[in-house]
C-alpha cells in the first residue's frame, strides 16, 4: 500500500507540474506574446546583453 501511495504521489506532482506548465505556455501565447511592451522589453534584454557579452570578450582579450 505505501509503495502505490508513494507512486500515485509522484504521478500527481508530475500531472499537476505538466498543467501548470501547459498553462504557462498557453498564457505567454494568448497574452505576453500580443502585449507590445512585454515584446519590445524582452527584445531590448537581448541586444544589452549581447552588448555585454561582448564587452566581456573585449576585456577578457584585453587582460591576457
């Protein structure tokens, strides 16, 4: 008996974990993905930290 309590356990974590990321994707397609904002700030996160990444290369050359 402990051993079926211990796998239907598991089985609800990874049910209720497979859900909630299912509702994650489901909101991020319905709702960030069509908010200008959301997309305009996720975009410029990206190009500074391109730029810093950069600028580590340039000081990682610069020290050796």
């Amino acid at each position: 008996m402990v051993d079926d309590s211990a796998d239907y356990l598991l089985y609800s974590f990874r049910r209720f974990t497979l859900t909630a990321f299912e509702e994650l994707i489901t909101m991020m397609d319905d709702t960030l993905l069509q908010n200008r904002f959301v997309i305009k700030t996720a975009y410029n996160y990206i190009r500074l930290n391109h730029k810093l990444e950069k600028e580590r290369e340039k000081q990682k050359i610069a020290h050796e």
